[in-house]
C-alpha cells in the first residue's frame, strides 16, 4: 500500500498536462483496486462451521462437532485440507465417527499423534453445545 502510493505521487509531480494528470489519478484508483482485490483473494478462512445432524433421533440430544478455522490456522496453511481432506463448502464433506476411526478426514490429525484422538475425555473439545 505504501510503496503504491508513493508511486502515485511521484507519477502526478513528474506529469504537467491536465489530460495526463487525469490519466495518471485514473491509474492510481485502478491501481488501488486490484491491490485490495488480491488482498480479499488471498482471503481469510471463515469462522466456525457448526455441523448439522438434524433428523437423526438417535443421535440428537448429543450436540453436534465444531470446527474453528482460527484453532487449524495457527499451525496449517488452507491447503493442509483443501482440497485434499475437506471441500471448501460447508456440508459437502461426510464426516462420521467411524470414517476418523479409519484415520480419515478429521481423523488423519485427530489420531493422538499428531493431535487429541476421539477418546472419552476428548469428545466435548470437538463436541460443544451451543451457547445459548
Ligand atoms: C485443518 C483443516 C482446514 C484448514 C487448514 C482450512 N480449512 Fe477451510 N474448512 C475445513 C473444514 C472441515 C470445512 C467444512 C467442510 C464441510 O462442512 O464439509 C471447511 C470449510 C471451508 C469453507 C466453506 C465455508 C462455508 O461456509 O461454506 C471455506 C470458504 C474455507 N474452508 C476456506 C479456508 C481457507 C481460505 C483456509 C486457509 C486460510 C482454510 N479454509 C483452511 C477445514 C480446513
Ligand atoms: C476431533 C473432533 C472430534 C472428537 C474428539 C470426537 N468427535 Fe464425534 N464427531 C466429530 C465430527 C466432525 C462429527 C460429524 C458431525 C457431527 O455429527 O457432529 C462427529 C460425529 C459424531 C456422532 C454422530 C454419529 C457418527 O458416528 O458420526 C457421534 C454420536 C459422535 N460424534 C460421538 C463422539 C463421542 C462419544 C466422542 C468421544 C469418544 C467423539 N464423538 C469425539 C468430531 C469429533
Ligand atoms: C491437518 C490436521 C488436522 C485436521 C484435518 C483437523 N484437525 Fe483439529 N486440530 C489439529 C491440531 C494440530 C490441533 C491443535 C493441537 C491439539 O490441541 O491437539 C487441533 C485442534 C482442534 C480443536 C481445538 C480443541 C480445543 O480444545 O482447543 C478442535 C475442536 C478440532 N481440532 C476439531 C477438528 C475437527 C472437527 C476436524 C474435522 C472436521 C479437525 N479438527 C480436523 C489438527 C487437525
């Protein structure tokens, strides 16, 4: 951002004619525009995806998994999962206990290795009730 600004003003001292100043403030908007376009590319993850499991009665009254972009952030960058582990749509990737149990999706890292595995006293890190 800096350094483009300082560009601009170094383009509109060097240029004298009235076209030509036009011209140059039209670049530097240009030029500004696709600087915050790339910055929104480069984008951040979104927040939490609570999963869903509505309609399955057995399994209701147990809340359903969360997962924090933030908590994966800190230590993956995006394509530690995506695409390769997760779609970057929320919903599309079937998840279950038994699919981590094989070592799959959450379960490639959720193992006890590399990080906390599905035991007894894990279940309510991932499975937390929503504050109300
Ligand atoms: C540790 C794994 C992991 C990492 C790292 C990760 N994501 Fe995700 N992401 C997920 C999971 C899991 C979902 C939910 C997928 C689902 O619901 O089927 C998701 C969903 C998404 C979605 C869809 C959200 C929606 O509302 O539909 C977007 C967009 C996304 N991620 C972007 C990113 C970006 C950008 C990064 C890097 C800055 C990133 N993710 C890093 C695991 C990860
Ligand atoms: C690393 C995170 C994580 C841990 C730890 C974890 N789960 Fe899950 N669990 C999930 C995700 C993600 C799903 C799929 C979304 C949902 O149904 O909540 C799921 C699904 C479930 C379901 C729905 C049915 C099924 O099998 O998919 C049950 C029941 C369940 N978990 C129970 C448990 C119990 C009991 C524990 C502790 C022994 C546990 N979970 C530990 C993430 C986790
Ligand atoms: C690429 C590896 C990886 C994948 C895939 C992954 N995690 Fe994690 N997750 C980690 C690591 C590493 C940590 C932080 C270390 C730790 O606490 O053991 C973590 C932390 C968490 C935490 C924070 C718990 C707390 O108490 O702070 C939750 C919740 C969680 N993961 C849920 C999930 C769920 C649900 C999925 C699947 C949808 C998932 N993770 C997929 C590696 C992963």
């Amino acid at each position: 951002m800096v350094t483009s600004t300082l560009a601009c003003d170094m383009k509109l001292t060097m240029k004298k004619k009235e076209t030509q100043l036009t011209q140059s403030i039209l670049g530097c908007v240009l030029m500004l525009f696709v600087i915050q376009a790339t910055a929104a590319q480069a984008g951040t993850a979104p927040g939490d995806i609570r999963y869903s499991r509505e309609g399955d009665v057995e399994t209701e009254s147990f809340p359903p998994s969360v997962f924090q972009h933030w908590v994966h952030r800190i230590q993956y960058r995006c394509d530690a999962c995506h695409d390769s582990l997760f779609e970057m749509k929320q919903g599309s990737t079937p998840v279950t206990m038994d699919l981590m149990k094989e070592g799959k999706v959450c379960g490639t890292c959720h193992n006890g290795e590399l990080a906390f595995g599905a035991t007894l006293q894990n279940c309510n890190r991932c499975h937390v009730s929503p504050v109300e």
